[in-house]
C-alpha cells in the first residue's frame, strides 16, 4: 500500500486579510496566528524547527543565528511585504533557505499614501484636526494654519522605483515638477513620460526640493541616509516625507532640523525603532505621523497575501519562485 506524502508545514506569524487565510488555511493547510501576538524569538525558532514554509511580516527579526539553529527545518521563507531587511539574506543563502517577498502588489497603495502626506503637511492638515478635536479651534480667520499649495513646487524623489515613478505620476496631476535621484540612471521612457529630472546628487536634490520623498530600501547601505547634513541642505520651507523604511532617516537629526527650522515639516509612516518614534518629532506640530500604514487597503493587503500564496505554490510544486530575494 502506498502512503499518502504527509502535507508540508506553513506556519504564518501575524492575522493576514480574511480572503488570504481562509486560502492558507483550507488550501494548503497552514498553522494562523489566530491571537496575532508577535511570535518571540523562541517561538520563530520553534516555527522553523517544525515548518517547511514560514511567512512572517516586517515584525518578525530573522537573524544569522535563527538560521543557525539546530534542527533547521524551514526551506522557504515567504515574506508578507516588499522589504526584507528584518530578514538576514546572506545567511538564509548559506543555510539553504529562499526568501520570497511581495513587491508589486503595494506600489499603488503606498504612492497615495506619500501624496496624502505630502497635501497633510504642506496644508496642515494634523495641526488643524488636534486643535479641533482639543477644542481650541475659535472660528476662521485670514490667518489662521497657513500652509503652501502644491501646484508649481518641486517634488525630489530619493530612488526611482516603482514606488517612487507611481508617486511622481500622482504628483504630476498636482502640478508638481519631478527630480529625482538614484545611484543610476532610470529608464529613460519613464522618466520621459513623467517629465522628470535626474540631479548628480542627494545634496543637490536637497537643495531644490519643495518636497523632498524617500523611496529606497533599507539597510546599511541607506541607514541615516537622510542625517544632519543632507537635512541642512533642504530650504527652511521645505518637507520631508517618508514612506520607504524607517532607518533611512536619522530621527533625532530630523527633530533637531524642525525644532531649529531647518526644514518647515516632516510627514512619517516609518521609524527607526517601530513602534517607538522620537519624542521631538511626536512634539512637534510641524510633524504629521501615522503608524505604517503605507499598504493599509483591503485591496493591497489582500493582493500582497496571495502574491506571497503564489511563492508558496511555485516552491511546493518545484517551479522557479515568482518573487525571490534570495
């Protein structure tokens, strides 16, 4: 009598939508974090003693000596979202583990996002909601919350991914002008398409920049990438935003610039040291903060949990992984 092949182990570290469970769950048969704590280090452990595949989230630290274990059983790592930096991929390599990730699904949901920061900070829009809902708000004036149209002003993007031209595409129909910068230059039918400029220089886009936009991976190699001196370079009425990864920026540099006037505002959806943000920035008016929040839709979040259930069929069936890291 021939035996049944035993159904591989998925293990899934946070609540996913609704539509990617029932999928994971019923379909292939995976393990859901029902209560959606963040698993501990023991217990990432232990999930990949025990599973064939797990999908974690930005949340869960997948470090050299995780791989390192013993009794590593884990052999596909199926990330739910587009950064992997909270993941070791040079150790993942050497233990024989492959990294997937979900790149395409968020670029939409995260360009909205960078514009509503954008139109947030530039019109002031945080200030006005606090003082309303305190109570403070005593009726129009002429020159009450005056913030900056828009319409005309430079928006320098920092990389020119897919996130990035999305967003430039948006901030066309704003009547922005487009720079960006990157260690190479983009295709050039996109940045024809989107009239964009190519600047030499980070500094220089600093320098330009109504709006300056954050748009690269992280890790080291962009780590305070955004620090002391390129804040320095930007005009006293000038914007940050940053919807890429948290790192980029050094926040207490940031605070320094905006409590100093260096730069006029700052909008945030990432930070350093998640879910603590740095006590300037949380006091100071000028800073619109939101919780991370860039691929919050049902559609994108829905899209990202089936973009990772399409990397687990691939690597279940033997095929080449849609969306390998590493």
């Amino acid at each position: 009598m021939t035996e049944t092949p035993s159904r591989p182990a998925i293990r899934v570290t946070r609540r996913l939508p609704p539509a990617v469970e029932e999928v994971l769950s019923t379909r292939l048969g995976a393990v859901l974090n029902a209560q959606d704590v963040p698993l501990g280090r023991d217990a990432l452990a232990d999930a990949m003693r025990h599973c064939d595949v797990l999908v974690p989230t930005i949340t869960d630290r997948i470090d050299a000596d995780l791989f390192a274990i013993d009794g590593l059983r884990v052999k596909l790592i199926a990330n739910f979202g587009a950064g992997v930096d909270h993941i070791d991929l040079a150790a993942a390599k050497r233990a024989g583990v492959a990294v997937t990730n979900t790149p395409d699904a968020l670029t939409d949901a995260t360009a909205e996002l960078a514009i509503l920061l954008m139109l947030m900070a530039a019109r002031r829009a945080g200030e006005g909601e606090r003082e309303l809902r305190a109570g403070d708000w005593t009726g129009w004036r002429p020159t009450h919350l005056i913030g900056i149209g828009l319409t005309g002003r430079v928006l320098g993007l920092v990389g020119f991914g897919r996130i990035a031209q999305a967003t430039a595409a948006r901030a066309r129909g704003l009547g922005m002008t487009i720079r960006y910068y990157s260690r190479s230059a983009a295709d050039p039918a996109a940045v024809a398409a989107l009239g964009a400029e190519r600047v030499e220089s980070l500094a220089e886009l600093a320098r330009v920049s109504d709006v300056v936009s954050l748009h690269v991976p992280g890790g080291a190699a962009t780590r305070h990438m955004i620090d002391a001196a390129i804040l320095a370079e930007m005009r006293p009425d000038a914007i940050l935003v940053n919807t890429a990864r948290g790192p980029v920026v050094d926040e207490a540099a940031l605070a320094e610039a905006l409590a100093a006037g260096t730069i006029a505002a700052a909008a945030l959806d990432v930070y350093e040291r998640e879910p603590e943000v740095h006590a300037g920035l949380l006091a100071h008016p000028r800073s619109v903060l939101l919780p991370h929040l860039g691929s919050a839709t049902t559609e994108t979040r829905t899209a990202m949990g089936m973009q990772a259930i399409a990397n687990i069929d691939a690597f279940l069936a033997g095929r080449d992984l849609p969306n390998r890291v590493a």
